[in-house]
C-alpha cells in the first residue's frame, strides 16, 4: 500500500535541515536526506525510507510504499508541529 500525505504552510515550508533537526529531537534519529531522490532515510533501518519532496511553493508531500512506520509518522507530526496542516489524506 502506498501511504501518501500533503502537508501545506502558510508561506514557505520549512528547511530540510530544520525538519531533520525537529525529527531528530523528537526521536532520537539522525534521519538522512538523498537530495537526488528526495528520499528521507533512517539509517537504522536499511528499509525505513519515504519520498519527501516540495509539492508547489509552500506544500510537502510525504509518499512511502510500505507499511507506514513511526519514523513516517514522527516526521508528518514533526511538520504540523511547525506550523503544517493537512492538504490531502489519501491512501
């Protein structure tokens, strides 16, 4: 199943950086971001890896084509935490 969230601001979105910087905080994780291929991982687990990339101006969209695990889940909560709201919710 392919998980696939928008997630809109108001104005510009955040940095990559402060988003990685917001999940590690929260997590513990030190996320890795594949620019050329938009591709946030979890380097402690090989297999824990979702597409996020800008969608428009001041949209993200999160896309994972597996189960949606907590590292997809800790980084969609970490952008509403900064200011993010839902665009889309689609399965």
């Amino acid at each position: 199943m392919v998980y696939s969230r928008q997630v809109c601001f108001e104005g510009s979105t955040p940095s990559i950086q402060d988003i990685i910087e917001r999940v590690r905080q929260r997590t513990g994780i030190e996320a890795n971001y594949l620019a050329s291929k938009w591709l946030l991982a979890n380097p402690l687990d090989p297999d824990d890896v979702f597409s996020l990339y800008a969608e428009g101006e001041s949209c993200l969209l999160l896309m994972n084509d597996g189960a949606e695990t907590d590292f997809f889940r800790a980084t969609l909560y970490t952008l509403l935490e900064l200011g993010g709201y839902y665009q889309d919710w689609y399965e």
